[in-house]
C-alpha cells in the first residue's frame, strides 16, 4: 500500500522551527494564523507527512500526524491528562492485552482512555465512567475526534456518564483502571466483577491516598501488590554537549496494582 496522503478532516501538527507544535484539524479554504504567517490548508491537503510548507513571513512549517502521546498532551483538557510516561507504565503493570474488557474511572479528559482502547484493540472493550458531566463531555469529544481524524469511530470505546461507585454492572472484567482521588472507596462493591487473578491499576499522586488504597486492597483480599513510580530523564545530544536534559517532569503520580484472589 502507498504512502496516505494528507486529507481535509484530519488532524495533524505544525511543527515550527522552535519545535513548537500547533494541533490543527486541517479543512478546504481553511488557513491557519500564528506570529510567523499564514498556511493555507491546502498547502497540506494532498502532502505527504513529513513535509515542509513556507508561511507568508517565511518561515518553514514541518507537518506530521500527531502521535497518540503528542495529541493527547495537545488536545483540549477538562482534567489533567496522565502524562505518557505514566500511560506506558500502566499499560505494562496493568498488563492491558488485546482482548481484554477494561473499566476505567474517571474518564477525564480522554488522555489514558485512547491508550487502553488502542491497547486491547478492536476485539476488547473500554468501559469508561466518569462523574462531572464537564469532563465526560470533554472525553466524548477527545475520543470521538482522534478516531475521526483517522477516518474510524470509537467501536470498543464505551464512555459512561455515572460515579463508578455505584457499580459496575458487567458480569465479569479483566482490569480496572481507576485514576481518581479516593479509590480506596472503590474497593469492594466497584471491583466485584474483577475475574480472579485480574488486575486493579490505581493512579494516585500523593502518599496519603497510596496508604489508604493499599491498606483497603489488603483488607479486601487482593495479593501482589506493588506500587512504584516512573522517572523519566530526557538527554541533550548535540556535538560536545551530551548531557541530561536541564529540566525534567519529575513528580507525576505512583501506580499501584494489584491482583484478585478469589475468596
Ligand atoms: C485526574 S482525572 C482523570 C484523568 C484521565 N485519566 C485522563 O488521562 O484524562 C480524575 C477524574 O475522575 C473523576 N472522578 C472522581 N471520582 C469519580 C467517581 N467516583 N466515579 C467516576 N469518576 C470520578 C473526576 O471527575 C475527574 O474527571
């Protein structure tokens, strides 16, 4: 198959001489504005990815697809997105297969939602809850406009309006992944349908709610727990100067998981 050109609907990124990136969703007759000039998306309508546009005041233009890891730190944020240093670590403890049926709360903005459909792909399922109507609307529109910007909907993606302390009323579910403040409340009724030897993910930033979540896993009957935390150091590579970065995302949040055993 050849290379997919870029077409109107999609969504991709300008990316300036700075590196700094703009998330446009390109359109017929559309330009787009900023402080080095003018690109008309036509310009980028039938270009390869990857190729450079000239604005008005001269300046060069590189476009390319966002990555899921670059849209979702680019798209519009009702809560704080779980940085993708984080999302590759949960999809790994977590142990998020193709397949699997995963409850996820709260929603937030979408950002480690899109990580988990994509993980389980289109055989598995992502049931999604989150609270405040504001951010399950937030969600609904990350997650449907990253599958229109390639053409597809959402088909494994259920995002649900509803406090997953309530219940979830699925059968049986191979994960859940909860990144809200008190999980520990969860624990009980919310993990009932977790299938013994499933996983619990907590995402969680401080070390009060860590105690309160691991000391409710273990009274709760759940085994293996682990918890830990992603640094991630990022190099400057450039002729003499090889070095760590200055500056770095240092505190983020902890990962517990955790296993069902059964009674
Ligand atoms: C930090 S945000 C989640 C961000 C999300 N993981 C992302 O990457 O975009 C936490 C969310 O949990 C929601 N929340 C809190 N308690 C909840 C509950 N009991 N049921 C469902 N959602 C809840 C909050 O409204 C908030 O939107």
């Amino acid at each position: 198959m050849g290379q997919r050109l870029l077409e109107a609907g999609e969504r991709v990124l300008l990316i300036d001489p700075k590196e700094r990136r703009y998330l446009i969703s390109l359109g017929t007759g559309k330009q787009f504005h900023s402080h080095l000039g003018i690109v008309e998306h036509d310009q980028l309508i039938g270009a390869p990815e990857g190729s450079r546009v000239r604005t008005t005041g001269g300046s060069q233009l590189l476009v390319l697809r966002p990555t899921l890891a670059e849209y979702t730190l680019k798209m519009k944020r009702g809560a704080q997105v779980i940085y993708p240093k984080d999302v590759g670590l949960i999809l790994v403890y977590a142990d998020i297969f193709e397949g699997a049926t995963v409850v996820e709360a709260g929603s937030g903005s979408g950002s480690l939602t899109l990580a988990l459909a994509r993980a389980v792909g289109e055989h598995g399922r992502v049931i999604s809850y989150e609270l405040r109507e504001d951010h399950h609307e937030r969600a609904v529109e990350n997650v449907n406009a990253w599958y229109e910007g390639r053409g597809r909907k959402p088909t494994n993606v259920e995002l649900r309006l509803g406090d997953v302390f309530d219940g979830i009323p699925e059968e049986v579910v191979d994960r859940i992944v909860l990144d809200m403040p008190e999980p520990w409340r969860a624990v009980g009724p919310s993990t009932e349908p977790l299938a013994g030897g499933g996983i619990l993910c907590c995402y969680l930033p401080t070390v009060p709610q860590v105690v309160h979540t691991v000391e409710a896993l273990r009274r709760d009957g759940f085994g293996f727990i682990d918890t830990l935390e992603g640094l991630v150091r990022t190099w400057n590579i450039d002729g003499q100067s090889v070095r760590p970065d200055h500056r770095m995302v240092a505190h983020t949040g902890f990962i517990i998981t955790a296993r069902k055993l059964a009674d």
